[in-house]
C-alpha cells in the first residue's frame, strides 16, 4: 500500500470515530501570574480542546484516570464536566489527592514547572481495588494517550496497557500517542526509551515534538528523529517543531505554509492544544494538511494566554 493511499484510509477511518478516550492526569494548576486555583494536566488539556473543536457535538470524549475524595477533586470533576467532557471513568480514590503544579514563565513565554505529584491519586489508575478497568476503553473507537500518561503509573500497570492497546488497536481501536516527556517522572531515560519505542511501534496517529524526541533518543537533528520514527512503523502524524510549525510524517511539508507567531506570553500547552485541534480536524473529516495548520492556529492563540487552557471565547 503506498504512503498516500495509507493516509487517506486512516484519514477515513478517523471520520467515522464517535467516541474517544483519553488516558491521563487531571492536575491542580498554579501560577505565577494568578491567585486563581485551575484545572489542568497535558492529557486533560488534549481532550478539553479536542471537544471544542469537534464539529459533531454529539461526539464522546471520555477522561480516564483517578481523583482524590477530597474538596478539590470535587471541584476538577465539576470543572471537566462543564467542559462536556464524561468523568464516569475518572476513579474515585479515599485519602488521596490530585498532583498540583505551578507554572513560572520568563519575559519571553517560556516556563518552569514545579509539581507535587509524588503521591498524585492518578498514580492509582487501573490498579487494584480498581472499578475502572482496561476493558473499559473497549467501549471507545479511540484511545488518546501520553507519555506522561504512562510515566505516572506502576511498571506492572505500564506493560500490562501496553499489552492491551496493542490488542485493542488489532481488533480495529485506533490509539493516538504523544511522547511528551517529563525525566523527573521515569526511573531512567533507558526505561522511557523502551517504553516509548514501544508505542510508536502500534500508533495510529502519532504526535511528537522534536524537542522530546531529541532529548530522549540523544538525537542531534530532525533527520535522525524522522529516521528513527519511520523505522519503528510510523507512519502518520505531525512533528511539532514549536514556531516553525509542524512537520507532517506522511506527505506534502513544502505545501504547508504556517502564520508567524508572535507576542508569546505563555508556552503552556502549546503542544497539548495542537494535539487537540490537529485531531478534532482529522476526526472532523479534513485533510491532513487543513488538519496541521488547523493546529498551528490553536497552539499559536493560546501561547498568548497565561496558563493551559483559555476561554472559549
């Protein structure tokens, strides 16, 4: 089957997608600029602008992962609600509590984390006494899922997803991955290689930035991070290259032509909001091309926002 052709039978696969989980961490969110306590997390992120930018509304987008019982929890799961995305996946765990992070931005938009998410309730997703279980994601056409998704969660429970993406993507699943990469959270560089070599090997859609990709494969350039993507079976999906715009991993680069971003005020989920609308667009039925810059666009509005998630209007 050659290249164009695999593009457009996926592209036409991801059209008839209706309903898409996301696995991840929901975080409370700090900032230097604000008083103000939010909601956030890269995943929570992804999946918040995939549903403002689906067309079909009618479209499920379903959060997995697990809270605490305390009072901000109660607060994360009205806030995620009202973004119309389903929280029936979103565990419950007692004594527990949701991680929290601050972000500290420079004078150019660029940021600092700090986290407190060593004992994080998501942590506890999937594993035993558990009511939401892998099966669960059987119900969805779609699995969303990060790096850090993965990060956060015990060895056993990282192979055991692993094991059964690979067997939801045979029975026709299709799985999305974002390598966004956090060393603090993996036990090596050498585990988080294994790992994410791994998921590029069963992705459907793939969403890496090259900043990660460099970082944990110790690449020097954009070649050598193509090189190892293609050679580990991957085929579609966009490159994200931050102000030069993405790279498209199928086809037509020289025909993609980005606006110029400018008056930067806050990097934060720049990627996680180009995820997002790059795949509300595909699940939307456009091109890929219409797809990437539609999430150039998204990214570039919301880096001029303080924190990860802007108003709707």
């Amino acid at each position: 089957m050659s290249q164009y052709s695999y593009e457009n039978k996926l592209i036409e696969k991801l059209g008839l997608v209706n309903s898409i989980a996301v696995i991840g961490e929901a975080m409370l969110e700090l900032s230097d600029h604000t008083s103000e306590l939010k909601f956030a997390g890269d995943s929570l992120n992804t999946a918040i602008y995939l549903k403002r930018e689906l067309n079909n509304k009618e479209n499920i987008v379903a959060y997995f992962s697990a809270v605490g019982d305390d009072s901000n929890s109660k607060k994360m799961l009205e806030y995620i609600e009202s973004e119309d995305i389903a929280t029936d996946f979103i565990e419950r765990r007692a004594n527990l509590k949701p991680g929290m992070y601050k972000i500290e931005t420079n004078d150019k938009g660029e940021r600092s984390f700090k986290y407190w998410r060593n004992k994080s309730a998501a942590r506890s997703l999937f594993s035993e006494p558990n009511i939401v279980k892998f099966e669960d994601l059987l119900k969805f056409d779609l699995v969303y899922i990060s790096a850090i998704s993965i990060a956060i969660l015990p060895i056993n429970i990282q192979e055991d997803l692993l094991n059964f993406l690979s067997d939801f993507r045979q029975k026709g699943g299709l799985i999305v991955f974002d390598s966004n990469y956090r060393e603090i959270l993996w036990k090596s560089k050498k585990a988080a290689r294994l790992i994410i070599r791994k998921y590029w090997q069963i992705v459907d859609v793939a969403l890496p930035s090259l900043d990660d990709e460099k970082n944990i494969f110790d690449f020097k350039t954009q070649e050598d991070v193509l090189k190892n993507l293609k050679q580990l079976g991957v085929k579609f999906g966009a490159l994200k290259r931050g102000s030069e715009g993405p790279y498209s991993l199928s086809s037509h680069n020289d025909m993609i032509n980005y606006d110029v971003v400018s008056k930067v005020k806050d990097t934060t989920a720049a990627g996680d909001s180009f995820n997002g609308a790059y795949l509300a667009s595909l699940i939307n039925g456009l091109s890929q091309e219409i797809s990437l810059v539609n999430g150039h666009k998204l990214a570039s509005r919301v880096i001029k926002f303080n924190g990860a998630i802007i108003p709707i209007h």
